[in-house]
C-alpha cells in the first residue's frame, strides 16, 4: 500500500487537488446560489443534460487541447513562453482575412486557410524564442506583452479591414463554406476541428516521446547544460519550441473560427490561451493527460455558462476555482508530509531487510 | 503637427507623466524587492486588481476613505502572503503560482463585482469614493513646474515617498540587507542563521504593500470605478521597468518613468487619428522593444585588442 | 579532557529514502582537532549539517558542553557557539566584507536603520584581536579565494564561536596556502577553540588532526588518534578493503601526437586574459595530466577544448584537422570524448532516467533512431549492457539518475564517454567526489583506454590522482603553462607546488630542468 502511495504520488495529489476544487465550487454554490440544489444539478451536469450541452461540452475541450499543447511543448523546454492567447487571436485574425479574400476548392482552402493561422501563430512564437536563444530576452514577460499586441493588431485588422458591415456587432465577414470544418453530428456542435486536435495530441505524444527533435526539447528542460555538453543545438531548441507552439496555438484559434461561428467574432480574447496554461499544468506537460484535463476544463467552462445562464451565478466563479486547483497541483509540498512519513518508514522498512539478508 | 507637438512639449505631458507613471512605479517597486530577495513576484497585476476592487468596494459600503484604504492594502498584503506561502512552504513555482494567484484576481474581481453591482463592466453603479487631489501652495503658482508639480492625486506624490522609503529600506536597514544577501547568495545568509524563507516572505508582504497602492490609485483616483482587467497588463509592465532597472530604487524609478512616457505619449498623439487600437499597442510593442535592445546591450561586451 | 561534543546514535532519512546516517556515535574532545575522514556519500556532510542546525536527525541525542541539545536551526548553533565553514564559500557577492561579516547581527541605531559607525568599529576590532587583515570596504566579488576564505573565518569567529567545522576547506588552497590554514588553526586551538575538520586528503589529516574518527557508509567505523593510524590504515578503513596508492604502470607504446593546442588565448567577457598562450599536445597511448589549483584557466580550457566555449585566438587541431571553435556536436563526431568537470551540471540529466543519459550524444545516429523516431528498445539493450560492463548500481536502464549516488552517476558518465569510441579522452577532475571505490575504477577505465591507443588528456587538482596516473605532467598557474615533466618517482607533491602557486618560473625551476629529454619548446 505505502509503495503503490509513493510510486503513484503526483496522480493522487492531482486527484485530491481537483476534488477540492469541486468541494470549493459547491460550497459556494450553496453560499451565493438562492437555488442550490438546482445550481449544483446545472453546474455538475449542466454539459450532460441536452444533445447540445454535451457537444458544446466536446467541443470547447478541442481549442483547449491545441493551446495546452501550445504551452507545454515550450514548457517541455523550459521556456515559460505563454504566448499562446496572442498567437491564437492574431493566428485567427489573420486566417479569417486569408480566408475571406480567397477563392479555393474545400480542400485546398481548408489547409492553406489553417497554415496561414498556424504559420503567423508560429512568428508569435518566434518573436520571444528568437529573442531568448539569441540574447536571453525574459520570453515569459515578451510573450505577455505578445498577447496584448497581438490583440490590439488582430482587432484592428477585423475592424477596419474586414468587418462585416451589415451584422449587428463588431464581426468579420462570414467564412465562405469552402472555408468551413464541418460538423458532422447532428444536433451537436462537434465539428472536424475536434477531431484535428484529438489527432494533433496524440500526435503530439508520439513526437515528444519516440522523436528524436522531442528528446532534444525535453532534454534542455531538464537541463540545458547537459544538453549543450552532449551536442543538441540548444539555440534552435529554444527557438523552435516556441515556433510550433505557436503554430499549434494558432492552429486553437482557427479551427473554432471554421469549425464553430464562421466568422471572426471575438472583441474580447477568448480565454484559450489561459487554459491551455492551467491544462499544461494540470496535465504536466504530457500530451495524454493534457487531453483529460481540457476534457475536464471543458466541463468546467460549458458548465459554467449553463449556470450563467440558467440561474445567477456568474460564470468567472469557474475562473476562480481553475486557479485554486492550479495552486494546489503546483504546490510540490502540498501533502509532502504524509508522503515524507510514509516514505521513512518504507526506507527503514527496506534498511531492515537488508540487515536481516546479510 | 504642430499643436501635437506643442502639446507633447508642454508642463501638461509632464504632469501626464508622473500621473500615468503612478501606477507602473508603484508595482515596479514590489516586482524590484522581491527581485532582490530572489523570488519575483510576478502576480502584481492580481495585486493590484484585488486591491483596487476591494478599495472600491469598501468605500462604497462604509463610505470611509481611510478604511478603504487599509482594506485595499491589506487585500494587497493579503495576496502577497499567500503566494509566500504557496512558494515558501508548499513548495510551489512561483512563476506559475504567480499566474494561478492573477487567473484568481481576474475571475474573483469579475464574479464579486457582478454579485454586488450587477453588472459585469464596471463598478460605475456604485457610489465609491476617490482619494483627493492637491494643488501645492506656492509651488502651483511657479509658471512651468507649477503646473507640472503641482494637483496631482495624493496617492502621486506618496509614490515618491515610496520610491524613497524602497531605497531606505534596501540600503539603510538590515532588513534589506538581508533581502539582498538573499538574493545574492542564499547559502550565505543561512550559514549566518538568516531564515532565508523568511526573508522572502517578507518581502512578498511588502510587494503586496506597494503594489496595493498602485490598485488603489487605478481606481479611485486615476478613474473613479473599478472595472474588469482594468490593470491592462501594467502588473507586467512593472516587471519590464524594475528589470530595466536592475532592481534597485533609482533605476526602478526610471524604468518606470520612461513606460510613464511612453504611455503619455500614447495619449497625447490620440488626435492624430490613429486608429485607437495602434495607440493601446504602442506601450506593449515599445516594451518588447526596451526589453530587447536592453538585452542586447547587456550580452554584448566589449573585447580588449589582445596583446 | 573534557568532551564538548557528542553524538549518540544519530539516524538521519532524507526525504528521497537515503540513509544517510546509520546510528552514529562521536565524542569530541575540547581543545583538540578531530578529524572526520569518510568517502562521498559515507554521510559526512550530513552529520555536519546536523550539528550546525541545518538538518534535524530522525534519531538520537546531541550534548554540547553536557547538557542535552537540540538545535533546530543554524541560528541556535551559532547562539551556542558553533560556527561553519562551508566547502562553497558562502559570502554575499555584491556586498561589502564588512556587510558579510555582520550580516545576522547587524547593529543597529533608532531601532531601524543600519549602524555604518559601529559596524566598521566591531569588524575592525575583529580583525585585531583575531589577527586577520581583510579588505573591510571592498566588494566580496573582487577578492582572490584565499581572502575570501580568510573572511569566512573572521565570520565564524566574529560570532564567538568556540566549535568551529571546516568542509574541506583545502579544496580550493595550494598546498602553500594549505600551510597558512594549518598555521591559523592551530592558533586557533591555542586559543582555546575547537575544531572539527572533514577532509578526505589523509595527508593533511595526519599533519594537522589530532583525533580522527572514520565514516563508511553512514555509520561511525572508528575513532583514534591521529597519530595511531598510517594513511593507509586509514584509507583502508573508510573503504574496507585494500587499496593501491601505487603509480601505474608506465604505457608501453606512445604513438603521434593526436591533440595540438596552438598559441590559445581566451579573454573573457570582463576582459580578464585567462588563457595566455597555452601550447601543447597529447599524444596517442599516453595520459597528459594537467596540474593545477582550480581556477587557473583550466575550466575555460577545457570548455574551449570542447566546443563550449569559443577561444579568442590560437589554433586546435586533431589529426591535423583544425576543430578551433566547432560546435560541441561536430567536435564529438571527432571521436572526442569529454567527462566533465560539473557531472551534475554538465555531465547528466538528474531528472532524466539512464538509458535518456546514455544516448545524448548518439541518439541521432542509427540504430539509436531511424528517420528521426527513437528505438527504445534497442536503446534499453545497449543501456543494460553498459550498465553491466560498467558495474553500474542500478535497478534498470529506466531508473532515473537522482536514484542513484555520485560514484555510480560518475560510472554512468564515464560509460556513455567511453563507449562512444573515441580517440581522444577530456578527462576534467573525473573523481572529484566519489568513493574510492569508483575512483579505481575510472583510472582503471582512463589505463585501459591509454593502452589501446587512446590519447587522454586529464585534468585534476588532485596531485595525488595526477602523480598516480599521467604520463607527462603539465602545470598551469594564471592560465599558462609553466612546467612540464615527465612523470617518475622523482616528481612529487612538493616538487610541483611552487608551480602550482607561480612561486617558480619555467626559467627559475632550471635545476631541475623539465624535459631535460626532449628539446622541446615548452
């Protein structure tokens, strides 16, 4: 029992931190709600209740996977690049405006529109990566900084360049169908965007783990020195790190515009970028688990929104309980008493055996 | 042109300046200590959100200035101890427990804010309070300082006072002293019996003292509400003018004047008709350009003619 | 002769499961010192820590002065009296001397601010009555090792300590610099301190100590006089068995020079000239030692060597070819081979498991991959053969790396250099803190390799490892090379210390004229 407690330590620390996280959400449920019972049935099973919750509930996971991937590959690195919010407006932004202004049979229009969201996500990436291989620029502060300038310039490119005068809101012109991901199951919104990132992960798995360009990055994560010293190109490792996350993050923001609304229309950033953070986290930066965990935040958002809508609590409680569960899983020594207890006396148990063999 | 230039050369774009200036200096100053004790603390921006809502908040229910603001620097304080202790004693990346802490600030903010005001915007249904402006007697009616030095919020001028007392307490106090042993060499500080833990903490508590007043200022004195993310990012700024400054008092305070500028600038070149966005960007792109000449110049070293 | 220290059956576990003290039992004898001699990894340095309050024991009892103690952190330690000096020098680097030395008791004046006056006086009244002139407002950076040494010590004493522990202090100091220490301490002792010194130099040991007590394997083997005990006696108790101190065997052929250094410089990045045209070669069959107190040049020499670092000018060449300022990559397909000095910063990737350290410097190759898609199980295999070969301690070829201990770590670095056929050996302090046990084995590896035709170049601070097992001697002082010997019974330890300390010149050491030989330009 004590073994299979230390061997499997981090899984059931990430467990006991999530179920805390829930216990947070419904206590406050309880508090705030005026109608607990039926907040905490729409909060907890809001995403399964209808055809179309589950699918909303499907589909969210998929920009969460593309950006938790964003991330972790960088963070696979070393590099705490969290560009990814920027590079998945701007990546949007400017497939939209590739998307609107050309005139290509589906298949073709597909793939170039997404290289296009994915290539100029991928320059996102390169600006702070560049910046650090080259002269150690802090990537954590430039993409931050990233993030806004490329919220600022996708906008300006929709608005003023794109906008669909005749909508209602501040959106681009729609996509031409060419130019759409199908959704393929009725009544649900799941569309072929989900199934590019489901692949694009797995895919993912296989290149950090059985590559030889994933063992370079996951080697200078762990420590660049001993990388250098064996001969791995550090500098391109840094540098291409942050390119294919962003690229993946651009990839994120494209396929909801194709997939889900067929037009531009964020004004504000949608978020994703953000959980691809918490789900790198939670999921430690393997691809495997980072399918989970945006499964689990998915649930989490389109929950929340149900209960945002169906009652009167307001949806960033969800925010609020993300980043507890953040803090806990960070929190090395979170429950590291226990362990370290059960720890001594497996050692000592160990130390005894070897006494009575010799 | 010409007006715009006129403009940008007048008492008015300094007096722009040290007001815009207020609350990146403030932030900068928690970012440098902790800095210097060698555990960044890069949640300034959930900081400052967490103790501007709380200072609105506050001074609209009880309607008290000074209350409000012990609120709104305890909630500042407040943060800052728990990021020590999710560092210090749980072990957590501060890096990552810093991002966790402002996610939290951002969605709290938001959720309290519509809970108490209904409203997912701004605060502006409320009745909070804002802490007064001064005109300087005499100094006011000085042509070209007056009108630079001289009613600006009271919070602006306690920023000196705080970028003064940041450099007491570095040099002149064996707490800072100690912060920065810390930094340089924990291993130092614990052969002489320094609880380096200890030390950091502290000086988490104190970025969140700083830091807090910069929240405050944001919304009950540069705007009268609190809105959401009105912190726009100026909590990372901060990080760019304390590093530009290498962490100490006089260069914090002159990274973050040249950031006041920039961000002055933004404003005043508004009638030229730029699109509003390009000018919201221009203090972003201008940091990502800082940040990088800055370490251009730091990795490239002059080499003597060998002999 | 009164006790003041003693330690009754001190079990310490380390979060990670080690053992690191086993039930250890030591009387300290005031006024004397005692000596703890001990393997890497006996437990040592976790004994010290406990007694200096930076780690508490699971188990036993601590009396000092003869009342039962419990010291619960470095600050209670130096309360009572017992002060330490670290291995790693352990000053504030921005700050002034002054600053390090009252960091911690800072007087102060209306309750808040720093008192400059009465810290100038109290450090200047330390350096009096103790004896130890030290630059009071210079920053710690710019001060030489020794200095620095000196106010590490002025620190301790400055803070009344009474027990005072040395961690290999002589690690950094030539054996000149070595008297000095010596002199300070038994001074120190006159004065009526005591003093605990872990060494693993067992010649220092037996001039200094008076008491010794030995450690294996987290519990306390014996304690005696120093005087009772050879060396030898000694050495065999800290590993249990019988070792050679013997040179080996001088190599049988020595082939062309393989490695030609030409006219190297490197001037860094605070144009502080380090390497000052340096000139030498290694020849194929033979082990160049290089001599030297650390800090001479010699770590940037061997990252220039490397492809880590880029020299300034000057030429290196392999079979002629030149590899000035490759990359660590192309230089490796060299068949180079470097250990490195660092192995836990350089040489491995703790997290990381053995077969993931085995392959970084072939991974790329077939049939460690094919097309860019690793094969692991090929990689498995080679790892758990070399795992064999290499007598390696290890559950399987996926154990991580922080499982295992430095010798066996080193063991895995020396086996993925080795086997990757090289011709040319960077040997950079290969046994810097390991147990004799794999210290044998990797001048075993280092002979074996030498004879078949393998050029090694070796760097060590360690005389001891440079008299046992180079064929040609080099000594560096302030990044150039100032002697070079053959290697025979006639050079010693002695012999090669004014070079080590720039004492004597090349011209000036023309009595015993190196190379006499050969004619070549030094």
């Amino acid at each position: 029992m004590e073994k299979f407690i230390v061997k499997y330590f981090n899984l059931i620390r990430t467990i006991i931190a999530v179920l805390i996280g829930v216990v947070i959400s419904i206590l406050i449920i309880f508090i705030i709600s005026k109608n607990p019972g039926y907040s905490l049935k729409t909060f907890f099973l809001g995403p399964l209740l209808t055809k179309g919750r589950f699918g909303d509930f499907i589909e969210q996971a998929s920009p969460i996977i593309l950006c938790g991937l964003a991330i972790a590959i960088p963070f696979q690195a070393e590099q705490f690049n969290i560009g990814a919010e920027g590079a998945l407006f701007i990546g949007a932004a400017v497939g939209t405006a590739f998307a609107v202004s050309t005139h290509m049979p589906t298949i073709l229009h597909i793939t170039s529109v997404l290289l296009v969201a994915g290539i100029t996500g991928a320059i996102w990436g390169f600006i702070p990566g560049f910046l650090k291989a080259k002269w150690k620029t802090d990537e954590l502060v430039i993409s931050l900084m990233m993030n806004y300038v490329a919220y600022f310039l996708g906008l300006y490119l929709i608005n003023y360049y794109f906008r669909d005068k005749s909508a209602g809101f501040l959106v681009s012109y729609q996509l031409p169908k060419t130019a759409w991901l199908a959704q393929f199951i009725p009544g649900m919104r799941i569309h072929v965007g989900v199934i590019i990132s489901f692949v694009i992960a797995i895919l993912t798995y296989y290149f950090l783990y059985h590559t030889t360009k994933g063992y370079e990055i996951r080697v200078t994560g762990i420590n660049k020195n001993f990388a250098k010293f064996g001969g791995i190109n550090v500098f391109m490792v840094i540098v291409i790190s942050q390119v294919i996350g962003g690229f993946l993050a651009g990839l994120g923001g494209m396929t909801e515009v194709m997939g889900l609304h067929r037009r531009f229309n964020w004004q504000m950033s949608p978020g994703y970028g953000w959980d691809g953070v918490v789900v790198a986290i939670i999921g430690r930066n393997n691809p495997i688990f980072i399918i989970f965990a945006a499964l689990f935040l998915s649930y989490l958002r389109t929950g929340g929104q149900v209960l945002n809508l169906l009652s009167d609590i307001p949806s960033e409680m969800v925010i609020a309980i993300k980043s507890i569960i953040i803090l806990l899983i960070t929190a090395e020594a979170f429950l590291e008493k226990f362990k370290y207890r059960i720890t001594i006396r497996e050692a000592k148990r160990r130390e005894a055996l070897d006494e009575s063999d010799s | 042109m010409n007006p715009i230039l006129k403009s940008i050369l007048s008492p008015k774009f300094v007096f722009a300046t040290i007001r815009v200036m207020t609350p990146i200096l403030y932030p900068a100053i928690g970012v440098a200590i902790t800095a210097l004790a060698g555990s960044i603390n890069i949640a300034l921006e959930g900081i400052m959100l967490m103790s501007a809502f709380t200072g609105v908040m506050v001074s609209a229910y009880t309607g008290n200035l000074l209350i409000s603001l012990i609120a709104g620097v305890a909630a500042g304080v407040g943060m800052g101890a728990i990021l020590g202790y999710f560092h210090l004693k749980l072990k957590a990346d501060i890096i990552i427990a810093a991002i966790a802490l402002n996610m939290f600030a951002s969605g709290i903010t938001i959720f309290l804010l519509y809970l108490f005001a209904h409203d997912k915007g701004t605060s502006s249904s409320l009745k909070s309070l804002v802490f007064p402006s001064f005109q300087i007697p005499i100094l006011k009616d000085i042509p070209i300082l007056g009108p630079m030095l001289s009613g600006h919020n009271i919070l602006t001028y306690f920023v000196f006072v705080a970028v003064i007392a940041f450099y007491y307490l570095i040099y002149k106090t064996p707490l800072g002293l100690r912060i920065r042993a810390v930094g340089q060499n924990p291993d130092a500080a614990k052969s002489v019996g320094i609880n380096v833990d200890r030390i950091r903490f502290y000086s988490l508590l104190l970025s969140g003292f700083f830091g807090s007043f910069g929240g405050l200022y944001l919304a009950m004195g540069y705007v009268s509400w609190f809105s959401r993310d009105m912190t726009a990012g100026r909590g990372f700024i901060a990080i760019a003018a304390s590093s530009l400054g290498n962490n100490l008092p006089l260069g914090t305070f002159l990274g973050s004047l040249l950031f006041g500028l920039v961000n002055a600038f933004a404003i005043f070149i508004a009638p030229l008709k730029i699109p509003s966005e390009f000018i919201q960007s221009i203090p972003y792109v201008t940091t990502v350009i800082v940040l990088a000449i800055y370490s251009i110049n730091k990795s490239r070293k002059v080499k003597k003619e060998i002999e | 002769m009164e006790t003041i220290l003693s330690l009754k059956n001190i079990v310490k576990v380390y979060p990670n499961g080690v053992v690191a003290n086993k039930g250890i039992n030591i009387d300290v004898e005031k006024n004397t010192i005692h000596a703890i001699v001990g393997e890497n990894g006996a437990g040592k340095s976790t004994l010290m820590k406990i007694i200096f309050g930076e780690e508490t024991p699971q188990e036993g009892e601590i009396y000092y002065k003869g009342k039962r103690v419990h010291i619960k952190n470095s600050l209670e330690a130096i309360a009572m009296g017992i002060g330490m000096i670290h291995q790693h020098l352990m000053l504030a680097p921005e700050l002034t001397v002054a600053e390090n030395l009252i960091l911690g008791t800072e007087p102060v004046k209306w309750k808040l601010f720093l008192d400059k006056k009465k810290i100038m006086e109290k450090t200047e009244s330390a350096c009096k009555s103790f004896g130890f002139e030290v630059p009071l407002n210079k920053k710690v950076k710019d001060l030489p090792v020794g200095t620095k040494q000196r106010i590490e010590i002025l620190k301790v004493l400055i803070r009344n300590a009474e027990l005072i522990i040395l961690d290999e202090p002589t690690s950094v100091l030539t054996p000149q610099e070595t008297e000095v220490l010596f002199k300070s301490l038994r001074e120190l002792k006159a004065k009526g301190k005591t003093i605990i010194f872990i060494s693993h130099k067992l010649k220092e040991v037996k001039q200094i100590a008076d008491r010794v007590t030995i450690i294996r394997d987290g519990k306390d083997i014996a304690t005696e006089d120093a005087n009772k005990l050879s060396e030898h006696q000694i050495a065999e108790l800290m590993v249990g068995r019988e070792i050679s101190f013997e040179r080996i065997e001088k190599p049988k052929s020595i082939g062309e020079p393989l490695l030609r250094v030409e006219n190297l410089h490197y001037v860094n990045d605070e144009n502080i000239h380090i390497l000052k045209d340096i000139s030498f070669e290694v020849r194929r069959g033979e082990i160049l030692g290089m001599a030297g107190v650390e800090g001479n040049g010699q770590t940037e020499l061997v990252e220039i060597l490397t492809g880590l670092r880029a020299a300034t000018s000057g030429r290196i060449l392999i079979k002629g070819t030149e590899i000035t300022n490759l990359s660590p990559r192309e230089i490796r397909e060299k068949k180079v081979a470097h250990i490195p000095e660092d192995r836990m910063e350089n040489g491995v990737a703790e997290k990381s498991s053995i077969e993931e350290n085995i392959i970084v410097d072939r991974y790329y190759k077939k049939p460690f991959s094919k097309n860019s898609f690793l094969n692991w199980k090929y990689i498995g295999n080679h790892t758990t053969k070399l795992i064999k070969d290499f007598n390696i301690l290890a559950q399987s070829s996926k154990t991580p790396i922080s499982a295992l201990s430095g010798g066996n770590i080193q063991k895995v670095v020396v086996a993925r250099e080795l086997s990757s056929d090289p011709e040319l050996i960077i040997a950079d302090q290969p046994t810097r803190g390991i147990d004799v046990g794999s210290e044998e084995m990797v001048h075993a590896l280092l002979k074996e390799a030498r004879d078949r035709g393998i050029a090694v170049f070796l760097v060590s601070a360690d005389l001891d490892e440079i008299l046992k097992v180079a064929t040609r001697i080099l000594v560096i002082y302030n990044g150039k090379i100032v002697a070079e010997f053959e290697n025979n019974e006639s050079i010693t330890q002695e012999k090669l210390g004014p070079y080590m300390l720039g004492v004597t010149t090349k011209e000036e050491g023309s009595t015993n004229k190196p190379l006499s030989t050969e004619q070549k330009e030094v």
